[in-house]
C-alpha cells in the first residue's frame, strides 16, 4: 500500500529504486539498516515511522529481503 507508488507491484521501482532481493540486500548487508532507512526515511525515501508500528516494519523489510513473496 505505502510501497507499490515508488517501488512498484514487483519492487523493480518506478520513482524509487528496486528492492528486490538481490538489488536490496547489496545495497543493505542487514535487515537493521533497511528498518532505519523505512523508519527514518533517506533522501526522496520519506520517513514510515510515524505511519507504521515496528513490527510492521519488520514485516515489511522481511518481504522484501526474502525476494518479495
């Protein structure tokens, strides 16, 4: 729902970058350091920590670092 505007269905990107697996987890050795960057926002990434609990972050760095799906 947050997502899919930048990053697209398949997380390919469209605005934002990829994050699939692969592209993900090269740019981002630890699950810790993608949370940080949903939770606070980087760049034109902006911040989910006030939209999102810490536990829907961590599901949502999981999905994407096991390959979205």
């Amino acid at each position: 729902m947050h997502c899919v505007g930048c990053h697209g269905a398949d997380g390919a990107g469209v605005v934002g970058p990829d994050i699939r697996s692969g592209a993900l987890q090269g740019k981002y050795s630890s699950a810790e350091a993608v949370e940080a960057v949903v939770r606070e926002g980087l760049g034109e990434m902006p911040e989910f920590g006030s939209k999102l609990t810490a536990p829907e972050i961590a599901a949502v760095v999981a999905y994407a670092r096991a390959g979205l799906g």
